[in-house]
C-alpha cells in the first residue's frame, strides 16, 4: 500500500495554482519533500510549466527534490511530424504535445525556474527500468508492452521520409524522452 504521508494533489494548471493545490493539500514548505510530476508536462506550455517549476522552487524546502519525466524540443517536433501508437491517440483526441525544454539547455532551463537538474535517465533506458520500474523478483512493469512498443518504433522509421530519419538521428543526439530528478537548492544565508 502507499505510505502514510503520500498525498496526491491533483492540479488544473489552466485554472489553479500549484502553491494553492499543494497548501489546500496540507503542503509545509518547511519539510523536505518529494515531489512525482508524470504525465503532465506535455500538455502543459512553457509558461506553465515554467510557473509550475517555480512554485515549487519557491515553496520547498532546501533538499527537496522532483522526479519530472519531460521532452526535449526536438523530440516533440519528431513526434508532432511522425505520431504514432499513444501519441498519435493523444493528438487524435485533441490532447497534443505543446512543451518540450530546449535542446541541449535542460540545466540552464530548471535553473532559471529555481531547481538543480540532476541525473537524468532516458526513459525506457536499462537504468530507467531498474531504478523504476523492477520488481523484487526481477520481473519489471511493462515488459509486456516492450514488443508493441518495438513495433511501433520500427514502423515509425519505416514511415518516415529520409529527411524524417535523419531528424530523428539528430534529435536522439541532443533530444529525448527524460526522466530527471531535480533539487531544490540550498538557499544563501
């Protein structure tokens, strides 16, 4: 079961702010705190996302830290071009990607919302999966989706144009899917 002082804050970052969800869901900036943003940053702009980053910069504890998972721009743009799988059903439903952080500035852009990017870890890489996704016996969640998810990828490649592979050569360089913790510093005296 989940621990006892797990609390879930769901947020309308259209509607809402971060800092009111959190104080209305007994948030003390005080303690040390550990915060799991999955599945939004997508839907999210920059603006918010931004602002969201911020909030909890501002009103975290030093040592707190967020695992975020997140895009790089050239990887929204590849998918935005060649969707497929459940990115293609997001888009399809009016649900489309709209943030990803700039390429090759991941650091300078936590940075400047207030929080230290530390590892990050390609998601689906080896790492990723053990840290995150294994169980106990060995087995991991998700396994099962890895040949759909291998198909797809192969007929991703095969749909796209040269240019679109060569794009998506580029973009693995410099772009991809994160996972990331990020810290809250400590703050000077």
């Amino acid at each position: 079961g989940a621990p006892a002082n797990l609390v879930y804050a769901p947020v309308d970052f259209a509607r809402e702010s971060l800092g009111d969800v959190l104080r209305r869901a007994g948030f003390r900036p005080g303690r040390k705190t550990y915060f799991i943003c999955e599945g939004v940053r997508m839907y999210v702009p920059e603006e918010g996302m931004k602002e969201t980053l911020r909030a909890i910069a501002a009103e975290s504890a030093p040592g707190s830290a967020l695992l975020l998972e997140y895009l790089n721009r050239g990887g929204l743009e590849l998918l935005r071009k060649y969707p497929t799988g459940m990115i293609k059903n997001a888009f399809d439903w009016g649900e489309p990607f709209v943030f990803g952080v700039p390429d090759g500035q991941d650091r300078e852009f936590f940075l400047e919302a207030g929080l230290e990017l530390g590892e990050t870890l390609k998601i689906g890489s080896p790492e990723s999966v053990r840290r995150y996704a294994m169980r106990q016996d060995g087995s991991y969640y998700g396994a099962h989706l890895e040949k759909v998810f291998q198909q797809r990828r192969e007929a991703a490649l095969k749909a796209m144009d040269d240019a679109g592979r060569q794009q998506a050569a580029q973009a693995a360089t410099t772009a991809g899917y994160w996972l990331a913790e990020l810290a809250v510093p400590q703050r000077p005296s």
